[in-house]
C-alpha cells in the first residue's frame, strides 16, 4: 500500500468482508429479535414528533 493506494483486488476484498460483516450483524440481530425493540422505539419517536406520545 505505497503512497496509500488499494490495488483493485484488496479494494474488492475489503469491501466483501464488509458486507459479510453487515450481513452477520444483520442476522444476529434478526435471530435476537431485536428488530421488534427498534420498531418499538421507532414508533415511539414519531409518536413524540407529532405530540401523540
């Protein structure tokens, strides 16, 4: 990496393991069910927007 340069296969390579990472996280999150805790606090939030909450 001379001169801060990626070469275009460390370029892909680094962005595959990003999106494998992501991806992980993504499916932990979804098998912890923590999906329902952020659309509950979502709801919440615009609910307060709006004075609803």
């Amino acid at each position: 990496m001379a001169g801060g340069k990626l070469t275009k296969k460390r370029k892909n390579a680094l962005r595959l393991a990003v999106f494998a990472a992501g991806a992980a996280f993504l499916a932990i999150g979804l098998w912890r069910g923590e999906f329902a805790d952020v659309l509950q606090k979502a709801v919440r939030i615009c609910l307060e927007c709006i004075g609803i909450g």
